[in-house]
C-alpha cells in the first residue's frame, strides 16, 4: 500500500455515488476519530459492496473492528480525500506498522525474543481500575494462555493489544519494535488479529463477505464465484464443510458463527492471533478441529494468545500461562510445571475441592414432555421429558438442534409439529413471556442479543421477570427489590461497582451471570438452561452448580444443554443425546459418560427405536 495509491482510490468517481448519506455518517458520525472511542459502540452504517447496501453493526464490544472496516470500504470505494481524513503522517505510520507486521513472516524465533511485550499497562474507566501495571511477553511461535476470573482485565488487556483502548500509561512493543496504537485499524495493520469473546461479524452480510470483507475491499468490482470459492476453501481447510458460504450471517448458530469469526482472522494472516474465549459454544470434536489449527499456526511461527476459562485446554494446548487478577500481573509459569489445581490457586487465591458439587437425587413425576418436536431444518424429531427435581442433559454436536428444538418448543420460532405438555395440560406457546406465566424459563444461548438488556442497569435486569415478588399494585419495594438484587450479585460473585452500572459496562463472564440471576429470579419451576456457564470462570461455576442443585432440591425441573460434556457428566440425572435434528439416545446416570455421549452424537450407537 503507497500513499498515491490511496489517492487513486480516494478520487475514484466511481465510488462518489455510493457514499451515501449513511456512509457520511460512520465518517463523520460521533466518536470516529483515531482515539479510543466510548465503549458502547452505537448503530453504524457504511456502504458496501453493493450500491445501497447498508452495514448495521451494533455490537457495542468490538464494533471498532466493524467499524474499521466499514470505513476501508468507503475509502476503497472513494470517499472525498478530506472525509477520510487520511493525511499522509496517518498513511506513513500505517506503513511503519504493515512493516512490522510485514516483517514477522521472516522473522524467525532466534532474532527477537518477545513477539508481543506489554510493559505496565494501566488502563481504568471511570476510576475503576480495569488495569493495573499489567505485563504479558508473549514469544515467537508460542501458544500462550492468559487466564483470570471474570472480570480480572484480560478482554480489556487484549482491547489495548489491538488498539481499540489507548492505555493511560505503559507500553506496547510488537514483533521488537515499540508501537503506538491509536485504532483498531493500527492494531491489524501491526499484525494483530484478534477474535473477540462478542462477535464482530456483520449480521446482515453473507458468510463469504464476513470472511472476505479484507481482501475484496480493494476492488471495484466483486467476483462473487472467486469470493466464495475462497471462503469455501477457507472454511474447508477448518474442517467445516457444512457451512453455505452465501448463509447470512445472522441464521447460523452461535459455534457456527465463531467458525466464521476464526476464518476471518486466518485469512489475514496474522503474525499474532488472540482467541479470546473461542472453545465457549464449541463440542470436543470442533475444538479437536480449532486446536490442529492452531498448533499448525504455531509451527508457522504465529504467536497465539489463548483466552479460555476451560483448564483442561489450557494444559492440553499451551506452552506457557500469564495468570491475572484484579486487573494485575499474578505470574507467568511453563504449563508443564504445574497442575490444574495450582493454577486454580493461582487465578482465585483459594483450592477447589470439587468441581461439581454433591448432590442427592430425588427423582418425582413427570412435569413436562416434548414429543416429536419438527421446526425448520434443523429439528426433525426431537422427543424428551423431564421430571421434578431432575436435571436433565440435551448432549450433541454443535448444531445438532438443541438449541433450535428449545427455541421453537417454547414459541420463539415455529413449531412445524409435535407437542409439548406440561404435566396434564397441552401447551401452544407464542413467546418466552407465554411461558414465564407457566413457570417455564429459558437462559438463551445468545447472551447479548436475548439474555440480557445492555443498556439497561443490572438491578432491572435482575428483577425484570420477578416483579409480583418486588412490586404491588405497580409499586416497586425499593429495599425488596435492592434486597433481591444484592443476594444475586453476592451468590453469582457479580464483579461490579454498583447494581446500578449498566450490564454493558460488565465482563462477558459477569454479563452471563447476570442473565442467569435473571432467569432465576423468575423463579421458573421448569428451567431451559443453554449453556449455561459460558464464559464464566471456575469459581463462578461452581457457585452457578450449587444454585441449580438447590433448586432441584426444591422440587424445580432442569433441562441443561452444554457442549462440556463434562458439565452433563457431572451435573445430570440423565441426559438425551440429539444428533442431526433426532433424539437418538437416552443415557441414565450410570451410562453417562464421555465415550457413550460421543457414541451417540456421531452416530455410532442409537436407541432411536423408543422415539419412533
Ligand atoms: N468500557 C468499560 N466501562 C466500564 N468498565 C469496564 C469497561 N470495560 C471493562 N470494564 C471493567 O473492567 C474490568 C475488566 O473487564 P474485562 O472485560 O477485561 O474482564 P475479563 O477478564 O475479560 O473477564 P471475563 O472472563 O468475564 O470475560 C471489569 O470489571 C469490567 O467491568
Ligand atoms: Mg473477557
């Protein structure tokens, strides 16, 4: 890239005509300068590709990146010079910083000893500190884990590593060379991919756009057969080959979406890749996948910064751990040289006994019954019920239809057939509000769009579904409703200031323990749990068993979907396996474990025969 190039593309006529009104807007717009820009990312629209295409990222945490591009887009597309305002200095130290980067696939371990090396960052929003003279050297060609509780500063310690946040003080060198990075955009240039905890995917685009946005952003014309062959080679060298590279963004599950979120990062080539949370909605056998990529990168000399709050990865895939807390340097320790259980002391300050608390089982009628559930593609014929004080486990493979089955049960998508009856009496719901009024709660898979509400403060979150409890001829009791609150934030270890901050404000895991206060709040006696402890660290967990048990206890129906199979092993009474769309399998307690679980959800064994 040269300065007269930009020029070139900056003048082009072509493009004049496109700069629509809403793309003036994500230049000009509040807040689009090269600094850090407030946190809460609002609505931004550019255009695309197409003449009249508008791109709509609202996704406050990493709508730096969304709008990074959006703005490539219209300087490719040919944005007056001055609405750029790319001035030749900007270009320059651009360039100084594609240098950097540039010069890292010859760089060979021996020439320079850190390839990342952050020295006493310090960042804090609003006097809470989220930073506190915080360290990370990172080397050449390692897999290198950055772990702490919820809250502890690892997202915002990678938000500086990329350039979204500037730090209030410290410094960052890169690949040897110290850099300033005043924007996302200074941050991949430098070399710096990073997959956010929260996607950063354009919602409203194909699979194939989201993938390639980068490298067609150059070209007046799109060829849309070279586009997607690309993203379909890209996403086939994952292992993915089931995914429709025209597929909006917006209809593919969750883990589906992470894929994507992954390729994009690879195809940039980045000399340093964070994975910030990337396992959380993954099954064994996509993290099998995720992890012979990452170790094929290792070996091409990226460093990869690995954020995740499951241990047993960390140890299986990690070189070396930088452990954080309250926003500080705890250590940084050869995985080899210590077990899960000294990390744990390490990231807590405390020794875990037990992951999965005790818990006696007792076991009533049948409360509620799903019987040949069809919706859509995805579900073809699912069929289980729960009992009182059960839980029990829906187990498979990413997009198996879990999910999807919850979803259209309860009235969130359609039902194409089959029932559901809560004890006796039939039940046709139209919404989760529906089924709240039947005691039935749903903890959603996607936390930022249907779990919480960001912009609103986490005691109206907490106490949104609970209000006969705190209200009375539409009078809310202050000190009931602040007794409830606090006892949530206290039992879910919530990491914040005041209940009155904003839940956009919180860490993803915290976020997450949010929407479970919320649900359970609710006081639902049935409760569809989707995932529920992504996310959220070990301690956090536990505390999230212990209250699930003791609602169990008290005679409440649980049905729990999780992609660690470890968590249906350890907490379920039983688990129904779903492949495909189909219940194909029924494990009691005896029988759950992680071969028997696998058996089933690749198809290897079925007891399909009772469903039919
Ligand atoms: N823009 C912001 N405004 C206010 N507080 C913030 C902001 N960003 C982060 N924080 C606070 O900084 C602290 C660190 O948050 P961060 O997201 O880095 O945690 P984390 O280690 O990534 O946690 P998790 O494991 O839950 O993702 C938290 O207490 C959070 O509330
Ligand atoms: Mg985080």
């Amino acid at each position: 890239m040269n300065s007269s190039s930009h020029v070139i593309q900056l003048f082009s006529p072509l493009s004049h005509a496109r700069l629509n009104e809403a793309g003036e807007k994500a230049l000009h717009g509040k807040g689009r300068g090269t600094k850090e820009r407030g946190f809460f990312g609002r609505v931004r629209y550019a255009p695309f590709f197409r003449a009249g295409w508008r791109v709509n990222s609202s996704r406050s945490e990493n709508y730096g990146e969304a709008e990074f591009i959006s703005a490539r887009q219209i300087q490719s597309k040919g944005a007056p010079r001055a609405a750029c305002r790319v001035g030749p200095e900007r270009v320059k130290a651009m360039e100084e910083n594609t240098a950097v980067a540039a010069g890292t696939a010859e760089v060979r371990s021996s020439e320079i000893e850190y390839s990342v090396k952050m020295t006493s960052i310090s960042k804090s929003f609003e006097g809470v500190h989220a930073l506190r003279d915080m360290h990370l050297e990172v080397r050449p060609g390692e897999i290198h884990a950055l772990v702490g509780e919820n809250g502890a500063g690892k997202s915002t310690l990678i938000r500086v590593l990329s350039g979204v946040y500037s730090p209030d003080s410290g410094e960052v060198a890169i690949n040897g060379k110290p850099v300033t990075l005043s924007g996302p955009k200074d941050g991949i240039l430098a070399g710096v991919s990073v997959i956010y905890q929260e996607f950063a995917l354009v919602q409203h685009l194909s699979v194939a756009e989201n993938i390639l946005l980068d490298d067609f952003r150059n070209k007046s014309f799109v060829n849309w057969k070279d586009m997607y062959k690309l993203a379909r080679e890209s996403l086939q060298s994952l292992g993915f080959t089931d995914i429709d590279v025209r597929t909006r963004v917006r209809d593919l599950s969750v883990a589906y979406q992470q894929v994507v979120e992954i390729c994009k990062a690879l195809i940039r080539k980045a000399s340093i890749l964070v994975l910030d949370e990337p396992t959380a909605v993954m099954t064994t056998r996509e993290v099998e996948q995720l992890f012979k990529l990452i170790v094929s990168l290792k070996e091409k000399g990226v460093s990869i910064i690995y954020i995740s709050h499951r241990l047993d990865e960390i140890f299986q895939i990690c070189d070396r751990v930088t452990v954080m807390k309250d926003g500080q340097y705890v250590n940084t320790v050869d995985t080899s040289a210590i077990d899960k259980h000294e990390l744990v002391s390490m990231m807590i300050g405390r020794d875990l006994a037990s992951y999965f608390p005790p818990r006696e089982s007792d076991i009533g009628d049948v409360v509620l019954t799903a019987e040949h559930i069809r919706a859509g593609r995805a579900v073809k014929d699912i069929s289980f019920s729960v009992r009182e004080g059960e839980i029990l486990g829906l187990a498979g493979l990413v997009g198996s239809g879990r999910t999807e089955c919850v979803r259209a049960m309860l009235g969130i998508d359609r039902m194409d057939s089959g029932s559901v009856t809560l004890r006796d009496q039939r039940l046709r719901l139209k919404s989760t509000r529906d089924a709240y009024k039947h005691r039935i709660g749903l903890l959603p898979e996607d936390r930022k769009n249907q779990g919480v509400l960001l912009r609103l403060p986490i005691y109206q979150n907490i106490t949104i579904s609970c209000q006969k409890l705190i209200a009375k001829f539409g009078w809310i009791f202050k000190k009931r409703e602040k007794a409830v609150v606090e006892q949530y934030i206290a039992d879910l270890a919530i990491k914040t200031a005041t209940y009155m901050n904003n839940v956009e404000s919180l860490s993803g895991g915290n976020q997450q323990k949010v929407a479970i206060a919320k649900i359970l709040a609710a006081d639902s006696k049935v409760l569809f749990l989707d995932e529920p402890t992504r996310g959220v660290d070990v301690g956090a967990k536990i505390e999230i068993f212990k209250i699930i048990n003791e609602l169990v206890a008290r005679k409440y129906a649980v049905v729990m979907i999780s992609s660690e199979m470890e968590e249906i092993i350890g907490m379920c009474d039983r688990a129904v396996v779903i492949r495909e769309g189909r219940s194909v399998g029924e494990l009691q307690k005896a029988e759950l474990t992680e071969i028997n679980i696998i058996q089933y959800s690749m198809g290897v064994k079925s007891n399909v025969t009772e469903n039919e």
